[in-house]
C-alpha cells in the first residue's frame, strides 16, 4: 500500500522521519505536478497520505467523504482509502492545537491575527475561533487587511505565522515586526526549518511566549496515523519524537576565546556524535585562498570579519551539525541569529594563561587579559552554556554532549 507525503516540492520535508518513528516504514514523500495529481488519487493501492502545499484545498474534489473539521477549515491534509473510498481529513488543527497548548498559549477570549491566507491559515482560523477567540483577523499581501495597514490590529494579542516566510533557505526574513504590536503575548510560526525564525528570534528577544511549527508538524502525523491504521497512538509518543527530532536536528555550536579548545574538542565530539564538524575559520581559508594572518595582513580585519559573517550565515541555516567558531565570531552581533536559530551554544572555557597566541593576529596584538576583557560579555550574550576546558578533551566533549542530550530536545 502506498503511504507518504504529497506535494509539489518536498526536498527539506521532516514528515518521513516522524512516520518511520511511527511505524509506517513504506512512508515516502511524493512530488507532483498538479496535471498528475488525479490520476495519481485515482490509485487503488493508496493506503494513507499526508497532503502539504500547494495541494491541501485542490484534493478535496477527489475525496468521496470529508470529515466535518476538514470541510469546516475548507482544507484537508490527510487521506484515507478505506472500501474503495477516499476519506479526507485535517489533523493539522490537532497538531496546532497541541502546538499552542505546549507554548502556554491559549486563544480564549484573544484577539488573532493571523499572517497568510492559504491553507495553513484556514486551519488556524477555524481553531482560533472554535477555542474561544474574540477576533480572528487575516492579513494577506493584497486583501482588506494587509500589511500596509497593519496598525489597525496593533492591539493583536495573538500572531500566527500562516506564510512561508523565513522558511530555509531564506533564513533570516520576518513577516511582520513584532514591536508593532504591544500587547503582544503570544506568536505562533508553522515554520519548522529553522527551529528558530527571525519571528521567534524577537519574540525571544521581547519575552514573549512563541513556538515553532515542529511541535504541530508531529502532533499532527501522530494523528493522522491513527486514522492511517484505526488505532490509538500514546500521548507519550509525539513528545518521544519531538525530542528526537529536536537533537538530530540541532547543532552543537562551539564559541570561545582565541586557543581555548574549540578545534580539538570538536574532534572530540565528532567521534563522539558522529556529527560532521564544520570549522568556519577552515571554510574562510578554503574560501578566500588564503590563511588568516595572510587575509589580516592585507585586507585588514574589517574585511575577515565579513568573510566570517557570510560564512556564518550559510553554515548557520544547516541542521545537525557540529559548527566551530573562530574566537572573535562574537564581534559581530549579527553572527548570533544564524548560530542560535538552529544550535546551542556553548562557550569553551580555559585559564587564559595557558591560551596559545601562534598564528593568531589579533592574539599576537592583544593580551589575553585585554581580550577576554572586551569579549566576556560578547560571549555572555551569544552561549546557553559555560564548558569549562581545564580539564582533559574528553571529559569536556562529555560534557557537552551529556547537556545537548538533555536540554536539545525541548
């Protein structure tokens, strides 16, 4: 039988995976045009599917019965052959519900303000206003309400990001700015790549409660292999396979001064995770056809640090990975989006009197005191953890890995 994801482009899809974890082994993805889509559902041995865009509203025709949820929302992301019969359903509502619930954010009683007007935002509308919202308001690049006038919702309580926008590969975009909306307390993204969108970025910024689409993407595929196989799945299963996702698909992120360990404990932790380490200063030497002291000596140091921005840009946006910095990565307040919207980060600690300054231009020009002076708070400011490296190697990539393994999850 013939379970997967339908859609039209699904390169950067985490639906395979949360399946499999399920059980569902034959699950695939399924690009198609939309001229072979009929034909495609007209297939005798469609067991169950999951459907993303831009085909959520197109396969409700092809469907001989729809749940009353889906035909509510006018979007279905799930199909069921059951006698010969396609079944649609949407278990996304489900999975944002779930979403929200876990966020502490609720929708009674709030105004909703939601971004998009595709079938993302049909399930968010419908479940704002089945769970109690005051005002469910709907901005679109064209319709009533746009982004030309959102100040006439600057009293939003609740923003959902119902668009593409900021999505991977285009890291670093944001709909809306939340600081137009001071009663602000709770944004919700669909997006799930990255984990951290510039919308949350600044909701995390501003303190303001805020999940990614991650969370809804599993509740959802929980729910929809119950209908897939009439059973019911544990609670237990979709907060099991967050978790998992969530560490896969995380990067460990290592920042640090100039000498303080950051090369060779990542060795140490690539044979530990089995994780590709990535080196930054490695990849702007590759880069540039030149070694550090050599693009210092004759560019200056301006023109390093926005070779190390741009690298940092692309690297950033991976997941999974294991990414090492150079010591003055923290300079540039800019470099902090791309490492923490997809990693933890933790900065490696050792006794400045041992840091080794060999090769290193700014090293040489500086003290270690002077340094760490001028860089402890930058290093503040961009860590989740402290790693002391005054130890050995391995006890430090231990470490790190034992807190990644108990804190990447949530």
């Amino acid at each position: 039988m013939e379970y997967g994801l339908l859609g039209r482009k699904l390169g950067h899809s985490w639906s395979a995976p949360i399946h499999h974890e399920l059980g569902c082994s034959a699950y695939r993805l399924i690009e198609l045009e939309p001229e072979e889509l009929g034909p495609f559902l007209k297939r005798e041995d469609i067991g169950g599917l999951n459907v993303t865009i831009p085909y959520k509203r197109a396969v409700m025709e092809y469907c001989d019965e729809l749940d009353p949820l889906a035909q509510a929302i006018g979007s279905v992301n799930t199909i069921v052959r059951r006698n010969g019969k396609l079944h649609g359903y949407n278990t996304d509502a489900i999975g944002l519900r779930y979403m929200a619930s876990r966020a502490g954010i609720a929708f009674v009683g709030k105004k909703v303000v939601v971004l998009g007007s595709g079938g993302a935002s049909l399930t968010a509308q419908a479940l704002a206003k089945a769970d109690g919202a005051r005002e469910v308001v709907v901005i679109s690049r064209s319709g009533e309400n746009n982004y030309e006038n959102l100040h006439l919702h600057a009293d939003a309580d609740l923003i959902i990001n119902a668009t593409p926008v900021g999505m991977f590969p285009r890291c670093g975009e944001s709909p809306v700015d939340l600081r137009a909306f001071p009663q602000c307390s709770g944004v919700l993204d669909a997006i799930y790549n990255p984990r951290r969108t510039a919308l949350l970025l600044q909701a995390e910024e501003l303190g303001i409660p805020c999940s990614d689409g991650l969370p809804m993407l599993v509740a959802q595929a929980v729910a929809a292999e119950e209908y897939f196989f009439d059973k019911t799945i544990p609670a237990s299963e979709t907060e099991r396979i967050l978790r998992l996702l969530r560490s896969r698909m995380t990067n460990i992120v290592l920042i640090g001064m100039p000498g303080s360990g950051k090369t060779t404990v990542g060795e140490a932790l690539e044979q530990l995770t089995g994780r590709e380490a990535i080196d930054l200063d490695r990849e702007i030497v590759r880069r540039a056809g030149r070694s550090i002291p050599e693009i210092f000596a004759s560019d200056g140091e301006a023109s390093f640090r926005e070779l190390e921005r741009q690298v940092t840009a692309e690297i950033g946006a991976m997941s999974g990975k294991l990414i090492l910095t150079g010591g003055g990565v923290v300079k540039d307040p800019r470099n902090y989006a791309p490492l923490h919207q997809n990693g933890r980060i933790y900065h490696i600690w050792r006794e400045l009197d041992v840091l080794p300054v060999e090769g290193r231009p700014i090293s040489q020009r500086s003290s270690a005191e002077a340094l760490w002076a001028e860089r402890k708070p930058l290093y503040e400011a961009f860590r989740d953890a402290l790693v002391d490296n005054n130890g050995t190697v391995e006890e430090t990539a231990q470490a790190i890995w034992r807190d990644f393994c108990e804190d990447s999850g949530t």
